[in-house]
C-alpha cells in the first residue's frame, strides 16, 4: 500500500522576526552608522529583514565597549563569577530552544530537524561546558590569564553553532568579545544578543556587530582587538593571517576541508552508507568537515555505490520547516551558482554524474543531492571544496593506497574510516593528515572534543580543554 506524503510543519509563529535590526554594542541595540542589508530566506527568496551595516566607526565602538567591559568587570569578576553567566545563557538557550531553531532554518535554509535535534543542544552543550572551566582554569595547562577582547568572524553554514564555540570559550576564559555574523545569516546571532540581555550579562562583555566583508576586515584589523578567530573559506583564512602577520594578536583559524570518506570491503555496508549520507548531504554539504570525498575499496565500490544510490533515492528534498525534510535549501544564489559551476566542471573532466531525480522547488536556492564517479585525483571535484550535496568517489585497492589518496589534498580537517578491524582504524588514524578521524561514524560532535584542521584547514583547536589555549596568555606569560 502507498502512502501519501503528509506535510508536517513547524510554526514561524514561535519567531518574531522584527522589520529591521540595528547592531548590538554596549548591550544595547543601536542604529549604527553605515547602510543596510537584506536577509533573506533561501528557500522561497522571501525579504525577512533590514539588517544595519556596521561601519568602521561602530566596530571601533563595538571594540572600546568590549574594552571597557574587560578592564573594569569581566575580567576583575571571579570564574566562578563568570561562570554563572554562562550556566543562565545555556538555560535560556534551552529553554527558547525551539525559537531559535526555527528562526536559524528559516533564516539559513537547513532542514528543522537538524537545527532542532543537532545545533540548538549542543549550542547549549557548549555554554554548559565551558560554564564548568571558567573557575579551573589554573588546571588547564594553558594559564589563567585571558588575551583582552576577542574578534570573531563566523560563517552562514553553522551561524548559532559556531557563535558558541567562539563565544563560550572566550567568555570562559574572561575575554570580552566583539562578533560579526555571516551577511546572509545574521539573524540568531542577534537573537543570541537578546538572550545575553535577558542573561543580564554585563554591558559590552558581548558585541553582535553585522555586515560584510568590510566589516569583518575591520574587526581583523582593528589595533584593539587582542585575539582573532575566524572560522570560514581558506581565500579569507590566509588573507586574515597575511594581516596580522606582524603583530601581537592571537589567531585561530578553522577553514575549508575536502574529507575523505574511507570504506574497507569488510565494513558494515548499510552503517557504512548511512555515514555517507550524512557525511556529505547533512546541511546540504554545508560542512566544513563533510566527508565529500568517498574512498571505497574496489570490490565493494559497486554494492555501495547500488545501495548508496537506493539510500538517495530516499531523502526528501523541500520546505526547512517541515519535520519529513532531510536536505533543504542552499543558503545563498551565490553559494549556488559555486555549486553549479563545480559540478559542471566534474561534467567537462569526464566524470559520471548522479543525482536524486526530484522536482525542485520554482523558488529559491535548491540542488540536487549529486554523486560523481569516474573520479580521478586529478579533478577539480576531487580537489577543490565545493561546499555542496556533491560526493566525488573514487576507489582503491590496499591500505596504502587509500592513505596515499586522502592525503593527497591541500587539507586536513578531518576523515572517516569504515572497516571492522580496530587494528587498521588505529593504523589509518595514525597516518590520515587530518585533525579529526571518525571511526565508523561520521560528522559527530561533543563540547568536550577539540576540532580543527592541518594545511590549509587552518590552525589552533576549538572546544574541549584545548579550545581554552586560543584565549588564555599561556603558562609562562
């Protein structure tokens, strides 16, 4: 018997998204001095908000009440102090859970059950967590003394995930900090302001300031400005590193990856091809870390490549909002044209393309999920991050060969290795280039486990005990 599709979905109107938005400075929301942007939903192109532009003049604001805030409060305030703050914004997090999922589907494009079930509570995970370092942090190993105020840039894939894995920590460690969100999804980070205001968390120790590019270019190189993390292409990663370059200021960099998704003919297929999917098609390929290229052992790549094709043919493509969704909207036009030029590329190099047949939505930004095969370590497609619901696979034969492959890449953020030997996990783990290995999983995350990458990944740890050391002085100082 067929069943009917059934429709299930979740309310805006938990969200009360406002016609405009200033910037937040000195814990208040001001008008600013620059221009303006809209934000827009990427599933219909629906116009949700005017957003204010900061100009320089409001970062150098944003930056002298960041300042302020650290030298005569937050870093005078005990840890235990601090700490409190940070356990009473992991409670509110929580407890407007819902809204903020909401508000970052409709604002970012990705499907509700990720923003609800995966972002908002380890969101919250995170809060709670370094709410727990912030009075032990003589036993951290990386000092006790924190940097002064912190510059934070975060990208649209992740924009409330990765506002706490910078903010947390920073305010931890007793550093203020100054926040520009991504243009296209500014929208819970400024939520995220409103919770720092009903947090009663003093005035200036957090700073949402939006814009663009010029904006966080401003923040970069602001003299103020103590500590600079960045989490976002590696183009904008090495031109932040070539502008402190010769300065005093603390960097930490998460950037682009092209993860190699290994599976041995002796893993367990179907758990194997479930990690698959969600190593590459979670967030539409949104991930920096998405295992977007499939190294599979040649006598299997063909009962993968059957099953994984029938394990496609599954995933409901459409609305964010509604619960049935598993991959939603690309987030921008632009992030979509970079898509579409990628894969017709890997159509140029030779490459076999294979995608989910569909229909796609009339409005909007939507791709379909895509598989490539015939795909050599020559290709753009299996070198270049195409940031999309886009698998390059490519097979191998031994052990050596599939190292030799995944290391093949000017990155290093992270890999996955499928086989039911614990010996050859330890062997391939020892020898993958890449900060994070996950064995027989994929894409798992924890507040207590440090993530970042190698090469052009980028440089420095964000969470657990090691995500401390980018925002204390060190043992020594």
């Amino acid at each position: 018997m067929a069943f009917e599709y059934a429709p299930a979905p979740e309310s805006r109107a938990i969200v009360d998204i406002k016609p405009s938005y200033g910037l937040f400075i000195n814990g208040e929301f001001v008008d600013g001095t620059g221009t303006s942007f809209k934000t827009v939903n990427p599933a219909n192109e629906e116009v949700l908000a005017e957003v204010a532009e900061a100009s320089d003049a409001d970062v150098d604001e944003a930056v002298k009440a960041a300042r302020r805030a650290y030298t005569r409060v937050w870093s005078r305030m005990s840890g235990a102090e601090r700490a409190k703050y940070l356990y009473r914004i992991a409670r509110i997090i929580q407890e407007r859970g819902r809204e903020l999922a909401v508000l970052e589907s409709i604002d970012n494009g990705k499907p509700i059950k990720e923003s609800r079930d995966v972002d908002v509570p380890i969101v919250a995970a995170h809060f709670f967590y370094y709410a727990g370092w912030a009075d032990k942090l003589q036993y951290s190993g990386y000092g006790s003394t924190p940097l002064g105020v912190a510059g934070q840039v975060i990208p649209w894939n992740f924009p409330l995930l990765m506002l706490a894995w910078k903010i947390a920590p920073a305010l931890a460690c007793g550093n203020t900090v100054v926040l520009k969100p991504a243009e296209t999804t500014p929208l819970t980070a400024l939520l995220f302001a409103e919770i720092c205001q009903q947090a009663d968390l003093p005035p200036g120790v957090v700073n949402i300031v939006t814009g663009a590019g010029d904006t966080g270019r401003a923040i970069v190189s602001h003299p103020d400005v103590d500590k600079v993390a960045f989490t976002g292409s590696t183009e904008v990663g090495k031109a932040i590193a070539r502008t402190v370059a010769g300065t005093d200021k603390k960097v930490t960099l998460e950037l682009g990856g092209k993860a190699a998704n290994i599976v041995f003919d002796d893993a367990p297929i179907d758990q194997a091809v479930e990690g698959i999917v969600d190593g590459i098609f979670f967030n539409q390929g949104h991930v920096c870390c998405a295992g977007s290229r499939l190294l599979v052992q040649e006598s299997v790549a063909d009962e993968v490549l059957e099953r994984l094709k029938r394990r496609m043919s599954t995933l409901r493509m459409g609305d964010p909002l509604d619960k049935n969704t598993d991959v939603g909207a690309i987030n921008s036009g632009e992030q979509l044209m970079r898509i579409r030029e990628l894969s017709q590329v890997g159509d140029a190099e030779g490459a076999e393309r294979w995608e989910v047949a569909c229909d796609l939505p009339t409005k909007g930004f939507w791709f379909p999920p895509t598989i490539f095969t015939g795909v050599s370590q020559a290709h753009r497609i299996a070198r270049e991050e195409i940031f999309g619901p886009v698998l390059s696979v490519l097979t191998f034969r031994t052990p050596s060969e599939a190292i030799e492959k995944a290391n093949n890449t000017p990155f290093g953020l992270s890999a996955g290795v499928w086989t039911d030997k614990g010996s050859r996990i330890l062997s391939m783990a020892n020898r993958l280039r890449a900060g994070v290995v996950w064995a027989n999983t994929f894409n798992k995350f924890d507040p207590t486990s440090p993530f970042g990458g190698y090469k052009e990944s980028g440089y420095g740890r964000e969470g657990g005990r090691h995500g401390l050391e980018g925002y204390l002085k060190g043992a020594d100082s």
